[in-house]
C-alpha cells in the first residue's frame, strides 16, 4: 500500500458525517493510505487498513458512500478489519497485558451505539447473560442469521459481559453484524436489589 501524509479525496464528506476528528485518525482510500500527521503506521495497523483496500476493491468511492451512510454497513466492514488486525496481534505481541489492552480498544472503538442510528426500522432487542454460554452463543448467532433475511429488522444482543469479552466474541465470529451492548451500573431496578442502565442513547 502507498502511504500519503495528507487527507483523502473525500474528507470534506467525512466531515459531514463524523465533524472534526482527531488528526491520528487514518484513512485508507483506494491502495493508499492518508495520515494527516507523520505518525508511524504500527504494521498491525497496516493489516486493518489492507483489509479495508480489499473492502473497497474497484470501487473506493461507492464504498466510501456506503460506509458512510449505513450504519450496519460500517460496523460490519470494521469488525471484519478488526478480527484481521488482532489475529496478527496475537502472532506479533506476545505480552498477554498488550494483547488485553489491543482487545479493550477494540471494544471501546466498536461499543458505541445509539437506537437513533436505527430510526425508522424495526428494533430487536436480543437479551442474553453471557456470550460465553452455550445457549446464549446459540441464540445470539441464530438472530444473526435471521437478521441476514429482512431489510428493515436492526437486531441488538445485550449481554452482561464486560465489553472486553465482547470484543473477544466478536474476534471469534467476525461476520456478526448485529452490536453488543453492555448494560452500565446505574437506577433500573433488578430483582437481586442491583441497578442497570442499558448503554443505548435511546432516541
């Protein structure tokens, strides 16, 4: 990949869409990859960005368009670019504390999400206890595989896992499109006397 310290051809549309973003924030457009600072590009970084040169294929602005306006659609290509990225952390860093810390970004980039970005369509919440469990990896995999089959059906699997073994789940099964919450500790009344305020901006 060629490498261009500079923005990318379609940034004023980035703009639009995402406002001001920090200038460590890179981009890759077509077989090139933009960085608006002289930071190093880490070669796992590099994995990420080739993933998203594939993504693209013949045709970086329809999928620059794409990515930009549907929601499902960038989650999606940006798990896929993820699970590629860490499989080479894991064979590159072999310091267990490095590897969770690379993990707690992933969920931290992917954690955010908001009902509004699904308004208009029809919302499923799919609630599970842990994605570790074999019942709630069967139920949270089938609902993805029926979301595959309807247009304006936006699923959300809530689970109680921190957001790191999210991000593991996640790595495991990249073709999930569907997010993963994580309910935050705040004033909905449980039955054990525990309070959870689900982590959706609802709107």
């Amino acid at each position: 990949m060629n490498i261009v310290y500079d923005y990318p051809p379609n940034y004023t549309d980035i703009l639009v869409r995402f406002g001001e973003l920090e200038k460590t924030v890179i981009f890759t457009y077509g077989d090139t990859i933009y960085s608006p600072t002289t930071q190093e590009i880490t070669h796992n970084l590099e994995v990420h960005e080739m993933v998203h040169m594939h993504q693209q294929g013949d045709d970086p602005a329809g999928w620059w368009k794409r990515y930009l306006l549907e929601d499902e659609f960038r989650l999606s290509q940006e798990v896929e670019a993820y699970h590629e990225q860490y499989k080479f952390v894991q064979q590159d860093v072999k310091d267990r504390n490095l590897r969770t810390r690379f993990l707690m970004k992933i969920a931290a980039d992917l954690s955010e999400v908001e009902l509004s970005q699904s308004r208009g369509k029809v919302r499923l919440l799919s609630v599970v206890h842990s994605l570790d469990t074999e019942v709630c990896d069967l139920q949270t995999q089938r609902f993805e595989q029926e979301a595959a089959k309807f247009k304006d059906v936006v699923i959300y699997t809530i689970s109680m896992d921190l957001p790191f073994a999210q991000a593991c789940y996640c790595g495991a099964h990249y073709f999930l499109p569907m997010p993963l919450l994580y309910p935050r500790l705040a004033s909905f009344p449980l039955p054990a006397g525990r309070a959870w305020d689900w982590h959706v901006a609802a709107q």
